[in-house]
C-alpha cells in the first residue's frame, strides 16, 4: 500500500492513464462482443489484445476493429 501511496505522490497522472487504459480495454471487449455475439472468443480477443504489444490506444481501436471485421467475414 506505502508503494502505491509514494507513487500516486511522485506521479500522479498515472493513475489517471492507467485507468483510461482499463476503461478503453473494457469498452473494447464490450464492443466485440456486441458486434460478434456467440462468435466472441474471450481468449481470441486476448490474443489479438496482447499479441500486437503496446500500443496507443487510437491504434489499438483500429486493431479491434479490424479483429472484429475479420471474425464477421469468417474468422
């Protein structure tokens, strides 16, 4: 806990990024599984999520986007 606290002190903007990573990943995967339904594959869409690294989340969009493109068309 001490860690966190020193941290949010020292950085206090990371807190902020960390958590618009979490919502846009969440916002993601709730997308996918709008837009794909029964064809959703929670590990798939982990794959695609962590296969590609880090990446800004604008980019990361499109990679979703084009994920969910290609389950539609037929995996």
């Amino acid at each position: 806990m001490q860690g966190e606290v020193s941290r949010y002190i020292c950085l206090p903007g990371q807190a902020t990024a960390y958590y618009i990573g979490y919502t846009k990943i969440l916002e993601a995967r709730q997308r996918a599984m709008d837009e794909l339904g029964e064809q959703f594959d929670l590990k798939e869409f982990h794959n695609v999520l962590l296969g590609n690294g880090a990446l800004p989340l604008d980019i990361l969009d499109q990679v979703i986007t084009g994920y969910i493109q290609s389950e539609v068309e037929g995996g």
